[in-house]
C-alpha cells in the first residue's frame, strides 16, 4: 500500500509540474478556443491549427494582408490572406462576429495602426484556403 501511495504522489507531482510549465494564460485559452462557423476545413489537429497571441505586425496590400502573431506559445507565424484586389474584411472576426467598420476603431489608430497589446487568434486549414482571423476584444 506505501508502495501505491508513493507512486500516486510522485505522479501527482509530475503532472503538476507539466501543467506548471504552461502559464494559467495558455492553458485557459487552449480550453476555451473554438473553431469559428465560417471555417470549410475539418476541425481535427491534422487539418487545423490555431495561434493565438499578441499581434506585433499588421500590413494590407492589394493582393493580400499579412498578420504576424507573437503566439502565447512562444513562437512567431505571418498569416497571410490572398484577397487578389478585393476587401479583406470577410476573413476577419471581432470577438467570433463578423468585423464591422466600428470594430476596426478598436484594433488600429485612423492611420491603419494596430493600438497597443491587441491580441488575435488565427485559424489556418491545411488545405490553402485563407485564414480567418478574429481579433480579441479588450478587457475591461
């Protein structure tokens, strides 16, 4: 029975450690993170990845937006959505809602500038298709 004991502890411990690893942060958006609606691909890890972080680079030409994310894992990924001369805006959410022209006052400055600490988190299929980002809402 010690012997039992002994190992439900040290395994107690060792899964508290690895959850340790990991800020409250991350581990509360990992649960919480939902594929939104408008996403054609299938939902299983082989065909979709999602990264969410701070936004650290925002930049709309005329064939395609770049967003670049600082992600909550440490690591720095630019989605890139194609839009060939047309409207990006239909693969953008504000809060998992389609983003408006008031929600864009939110994310950037009247000169296209991301305001500080704006966060998003963007789904990206294996299949080519374009992303869809959908920016964070301030808490407040």
């Amino acid at each position: 029975m010690v012997k039992g004991a002994a190992f439900s502890l040290g395994l107690a411990l060792v899964l508290g450690a690895a959850q340790a690893a990991y800020p409250d942060s991350v581990r509360q958006r990992e649960s919480r993170l939902r594929p939104p609606s408008t996403l054609d691909c299938p939902r299983d890890r082989a065909n979709l990845t999602a990264y969410s972080g701070s936004v650290i680079k925002y930049a709309r030409g005329s064939v395609q937006t770049t967003v670049q994310i600082k992600t909550d894992w440490d690591t720095t990924e630019a989605i890139v959505i194609n839009h060939k001369g047309s409207d990006p805006t239909k693969w953008f959410l504000y809060g998992g809602e389609p983003l408006t022209p008031i929600d864009w006052q939110s994310i950037a400055d009247a000169g296209g500038q991301l305001r500080p600490g704006i966060r998003a988190t963007a789904w990206v299929c294996s299949d080519g298709s374009n992303p869809i980002v959908d920016w964070e809402r301030p808490k407040k």
